[in-house]
C-alpha cells in the first residue's frame, strides 16, 4: 500500500466507521488496543446482547465481540478515550462481573438475570 488516500475507517464520535476517505499514514498511527476481559454471570444471548450494548457505549470503543460459550468478551478500543476501568466498569453496571474482580454476589447470581425472556 502506498501513502494514498484511500476507503479506510475514519473517527466518528470516538467509533471508527468504514466508507470515507481517510490518509494511510493516519490510518497506521491509530492507538488501538483490544483488551480480553473475562465476563461471569451469562447465561444466556441476551446477556451477551447486554454486554455487547454496555461495552459499545463507551466513548473509544471499536468493535466488541461477546462469548457467551467462552463467558468473555473482546473489545479493541482507542486508549486516549477509554481505559480498561472504564470497560470493566461498563460490565459491573451491566450487572455482571469481571475476571477475578466479579463480586461473590454476582458470581452467585443462578439462573438468567438480563430481563430477557
């Protein structure tokens, strides 16, 4: 690839999205980070769906993939706009725990507590 501009992901509102112009070089010198945060608590898609949301809400958020099967979720995201805090904090306020952080409450919970039916 040369230095050209060309159809690549730009900023917008903190996300990338993908359809305009934006210079390689630019491109190239995006901060992103992708972070595994390990999610206790699902137990059902609509969990995931749920943390899915909490995470894509937070400002600098790229892309977010959820595991229900592997109760984890991965989340590539600019580090001048989030912190890992940030992201693990989305998740409690979800109502669901994180890593070794999870709280004996959440890490009890039995049976789907998302609302969904």
């Amino acid at each position: 690839m040369t230095g050209d501009i060309g159809v690549l992901p730009h900023r917008c509102q903190g996300r990338l999205t993908v359809g305009s112009t934006f210079p390689l070089e630019a491109w190239k010198k995006l901060p992103m980070q992708t972070e595994r945060l390990e999610v206790t608590g699902m137990t059902c898609g609509g969990c995931s769906r749920k943390v899915n949301d909490a995470l894509k809400a937070v400002r600098g958020v790229n892309t977010v993939a959820v595991s229900l099967a592997d109760h984890e979720a991965t989340v590539s995201f600019d580090p001048e706009q989030a912190s890992l805090g940030q992201l693990e904090a989305a998740v409690r306020n979800a109502g669901y725990g994180v890593g070794e952080g999870a709280t004996a409450e959440t890490a009890q919970v039995s049976g789907c507590h998302c609302g969904a039916k």
